[in-house]
C-alpha cells in the first residue's frame, strides 16, 4: 500500500561496527527513495485506467467521467488523497524519531 512505504530507509552496513558517512548515507538514503517513488508512481498511474475499466463494465462508457460514478470517483479519489497524507505522516514520524533515538 502506497501509506506503508519507507521513504528513510537506511543503507545496509558494509563492516558490522563502522557507519556510513553522511554523504554515503544521504546518497543510499536518496537513490532507495527515488526507486520507491517509482514503485508508487506505477501504483498511481495504475489507478486510471483501472477506474475506467470498471466504468465500462458497469455504465458501458469509458470517458472516466461518467456522471453516474462520480461518487465512486470521488470516494477513490479521497481514499488516494488519505493515503498520500498518511505516508507523509507516517515517514515524518519515522524520521524524527530516528532523530531523536540515541542508537546510530
């Protein structure tokens, strides 16, 4: 689920007692980010024609913008809006308490 995903992940240590420097650390921070943010990007390009899919099957039209759905179009649109919050809540919450912890 696009909420679920970790926009911090930390690089895998190379030597069990040693820490990246930061700039490694940003750098694998950044490169593990932008791979998620495609994996959700195609998740949301997904969305689209999925939404269509099932207004021809329900309405027989395929316009995306079938008067007779726009609840249902509306409510999905809302479930991605909460979604997109909760992952920013989410991450938020994770980085700061990463901040604060006193482990490495």
């Amino acid at each position: 689920m696009i909420e679920n995903a970790n926009l911090f992940k930390a690089p895998a240590q190379k030597y069990p007692d040693t820490l990246p420097s930061c700039k490694e650390y940003f750098e694998n921070v950044e490169q593990e980010r932008a791979k998620d943010f495609e994996i959700l990007a195609r998740k949301y390009r997904a969305i689209g024609p999925l939404l269509t899919k099932m207004e021809g099957l329900v309405v027989h039209t395929n316009s995306g913008r079938s008067a007779k759905l726009s609840a249902y179009y509306s409510h999905w649109e809302r479930k991605v809006f909460d979604s997109l919050n909760k992952l920013i809540l989410n991450n938020l919450r994770k980085f700061e308490l990463a901040l604060r912890t006193d482990k490495p």
